[in-house]
C-alpha cells in the first residue's frame, strides 16, 4: 500500500513538473529557413515591403505623427493597456538584434525574443498562417526601415492578465498550429484571396465578434463588431447586413481607395487600413480578395445596409437646417459630394446604422484619409455645436441617406464627448 502511495505520488509530481515546465518554460526555438523560390537581394526587400502593407503592419506600431513602426501605440483594453512595440532595426530597442528564427517565431507562435508569450492584440493567430517565406520576406523589409531608438511603454494590466505565461493556456484553445493551406477545390485566384484576408491582411481581427475569453468566434465570422469605439462592418455575404448587395466593382473599389459609387466612403480604423495598407495591393489581389469574400457564409449581424427605395422617415427639421448651413456645401443635398466622391453620403453603412456608431465617432472626432487625389479631411463638429444639435444632424442624415430612423440621442452624443 505505501509503495502504491509512493508511486501515485510520483505520478502527481512528474504530471505537476510537466505542467510547470509548459507554463514557466519558454517554447522551443526551430531554425527556419527560405525555400529555393524566395528571392534575394533588391527583389526580396520588394517583396518584404509588399507583404508589410499587406499585414498592416504600420498601423499598430506607428504612433499618429511618430516614427513608421517605433511602437507606442496604446490598446486600451477591458483588463488595461498595451503597448505596441518598436519594431524598427533599432538593436536596444527594436529587432535589430532578433534572429530570423526567433522573429518567425514570433509571427507562428506569438513567442518574444526572451521566450515571453506576446499577447493576441498582436494578431498572431492570423500570422501563424503566414508562409515562412513571407515571415521572412517581411523580416528582411523591416531590417532595412530606418533604427529608431524609442523603449516601448510598460503594460498596464490588471492581474491574472498581466501574467504572460497565462497565453499558453489560451493558445492551447485558440492559436491554430498549422500553415495555410490552399482548397484543392478552389482556383488560384480564391485561395489568394482566402491567405490575403485571412492570414496576411487578419480582417477577422476586427470583423469578427469574440468570446468571453477574448478570442474570435468562429460562428461568428465576419459578421461585425465594434472597435475602438467604431463598428467594423459585417463582411459576409448577407443581403441585409453584408456585402451581398454590393456588385464585385463596388467592393474592389471600396477596398482599393477607401470609396465606393453608391456606398460612400471609409472613415476612422476602415480608412486607416486603405491608406496604410489595402490601396497599395494590386488590382489582382484585390480582386482575389473580393472573390472571396463574396462565397464567404452569410451571418444576419450588424446595422442593415442602406437599401435603396425604402421611404423616408420623418425628416428632423432642426438637423435639416444644420445640415443645410454646415454640411451640405461639400455632400450636397442629395449627398452625392461635391468634387470628391469620399464625400458622397448616399447609400454609406454609417449614414444607414440606427444605432449611429460610427456617424456619432465623424461627427465627434473626424476624420480622413490619404487618397490619390491628396488627404480627404472631415473636422469635427463638438466645438461649435451642442449635444443637442449634433443628435438632430445624426438623425437627419440617418433619415435622408440612410432612410432609417436614427437612435442618436443628446445624452450619447455627451457621452462621447466626456470619453474623449
């Protein structure tokens, strides 16, 4: 009987030693290595440069005005807030001094430099299926960005989430451990599509709800949810919520330069990734894009699109005036925009969504984007307006473009003020 209590004893303390070392211990390094196809020299930094823009990279590791990719950019999250890191050459600061392998690693398996688990704001379960060509490839294009000597902010994180070891737990759950994979039964041109948006360009990160434990929910994809305080619309193929009435050129377009003929234009974070990312990508790859996702499953989610013939509600004649006097000299009456179609209304998501998210983020904070035709620039409105006011211009733009009763209130619209 002892020597059985000896044994099972044994048995907890290999079982307990062996958790432990999942936990504490950092994962093992693998050395990587390109394929005989990766190109060298000018043609890999091309490359490099090319999948940079494609994983919208500058977009979280470029404070607004700071130094292209030193970090500083603040997440400010439930449990606290985060801080992207500097990823420029920098040897101190940055990744001047990581290894191919342990920046791969990083990309795969969401592991820093001294074996700490990265936290999945870093879109890593995206990442991880990334060829380790690409990984590479954008590796070699940040080697060559100008050094930027810039420490990155401390997290601030309440506990258990300021424990790092807790990812690995987590990961177990959520972090796919494998490449992607292309459909046999799809072209070529499909599965493109299926890496760029779902590895490369990890659209899911903002476009699909998540969990209670923070990750994506996968019966839910790509049906829309809010973040930073802007909805990030439903990208299914869902006619009343989703891309399906949209025609292929519309979503090319959209995607392309931030603007679309009948569905207006791209503001707050959407705009962001034209400008830093989605414009730079060739007409191939966005029509790779586009093809899929339009096979992409339909999910009955988020504020309806604006759709055409419905009748007007009652038009607030308090926002008509306002609209009239400050508005309407750029997007006109009928909101068709003058000289610029990012300033077209008609037919835009924001101006259709009741709930007004991200009419109430434009009208509170602006917004803008870089453009071929130079930045499309839209104020705020908070300083020379009341609550009360603004609330009456919501619903009348939600009323005349989105044909749709607006649930904007002045009560929200201070609220969004006090926020910011």
């Amino acid at each position: 009987m002892k020597r059985g209590r000896l044994g099972l004893v044994a048995v907890v303390t290999i079982v307990c030693a062996a958790a432990a070392g999942f936990f504490f211990w950092p994962a093992p390094l693998e050395q990587v290595a390109a394929s005989a196809s990766q190109p060298t020299g000018a043609a890999l930094i091309a490359r490099g440069e090319y999948l940079t823009r494609a994983a919208d990279c500058a977009a979280c590791h470029t404070v607004p005005g700071g130094a292209p990719f030193a970090g500083g950019l603040a997440f400010h999250l439930p449990f606290g807030t985060l801080y992207t890191p500097n990823i420029t050459p920098d040897r101190d600061t940055g990744i001047g001094a990581w290894t191919d392998a342990e920046f791969v690693r990083a990309l795969h398996q969401g592991v820093g430099r001294d074996g700490e688990n990265l936290y999945p704001a870093f879109p890593y379960t995206a990442y991880t299926l990334l060829s380790t060509d690409d990984a590479l490839a954008i590796r070699a294009y940040l080697a060559t960005v100008r050094p930027v000597h810039a420490e990155t902010p401390r997290n601030d994180l309440r506990f258990p989430f300021d424990q790092r070891y807790g990812m690995r737990a987590w990961n177990l759950l959520f972090l796919p451990k494998h490449r992607f994979t292309p459909d046999p039964a799809k072209d070529a041109s499909w599965n493109r599509g299926a890496y760029l948006v779902e590895a490369l360009g990890h659209c899911g990160e903002c476009h699909t709800p998540r969990n209670q434990l923070m990750a994506l929910d996968s019966s839910r994809k790509f049906a829309g949810a809010e973040q930073v305080g802007w909805h990030a619309y439903n990208l299914t193929s869902d006619h009343a919520s989703g891309l399906g009435r949209w025609s292929d050129t519309q979503i090319a377009q959209y995607l392309s330069t931030g603007h679309a003929d009948g569905r207006g234009p791209a503001s707050g974070p959407m705009a962001e990734a034209v400008e830093d990312d989605l414009r730079y990508l060739s007409q191939d790859d966005i029509h790779a894009m586009v093809a899929y996702l339009r096979e992409v499953a339909p999910q009955p989610d988020g504020p309806p699109a604006v759709q055409a013939g419905a009748p007007a509600p009652e038009i607030d004649t308090l926002g008509e005036r306002l609209f009239a006097q400050a508005c309407q000299g750029c997007h006109l009456p009928n909101g068709d925009g003058r000289q610029s179609p990012w300033a077209a209304l008609r037919g835009s998501h924001s101006a259709g969504d009741p709930v007004g998210t991200n009419l109430l983020q434009v009208l509170t904070h602006g917004t803008q984007i870089e453009t071929s035709q130079g930045v499309m620039f839209m104020h705020p409105f908070t300083g020379a307006y009341t609550d009360v006011e603004l609330a009456a211009l919501a619903a009348y733009t939600t009323a005349q473009f989105g044909l749709r009763q607006s649930k904007v209130t002045p009560e929200l619209v201070h609220r969004e003020r006090e926020l910011h």
